[in-house]
C-alpha cells in the first residue's frame, strides 16, 4: 500500500469531499493530507489542533458535523 499511488486519479472525483487530520497524527503524513487537499476539487480541509490519528474516537462531534455537512 505504501508504494501505491492514486494521486494522479484524485481529479476524476466529482463530489463533495472533506479532508480531516489531527495535528498530532503521527501515521498520516502532513504531505498526504496536503496532496488529498489539493487533489479534490473543492475539498474542505478541517485541521484540529491536539489531535492524532483516531479522529472517530477523539473528535466524534466534529466527524459527525462534517458527514452533515456533507450530506446537506
């Protein structure tokens, strides 16, 4: 999984799409949330400061907001 690359397809997707990374991911590469980003079209990034990895257990509110938002 590591050497694969779907960077380059990333501008095929047409929909709504939210990018979220806690500060304090330590698995998850800055870079990667950078390219994923900027590789949406029209993507929204939300950055929570003091956060890692398992945003689904530390930031449930905010997982929950964004799926909202997006289904809005």
């Amino acid at each position: 999984m590591v050497n694969e690359d779907r960077y380059g397809r990333l501008g095929e997707l047409d929909l709504p799409a939210t990018v979220v990374i806690g500060t304090l991911d330590k698995t998850t590469p800055p870079f990667h949330t950078a390219d994923l980003h900027k590789g949406i079209k029209g993507s929204r990034l939300v950055t929570l400061e003091d956060m890692g990895h398992s945003l689904n257990w530390e930031a449930p509110d905010v997982i929950a907001r964004e799926a909202i938002r997006l289904a809005g």
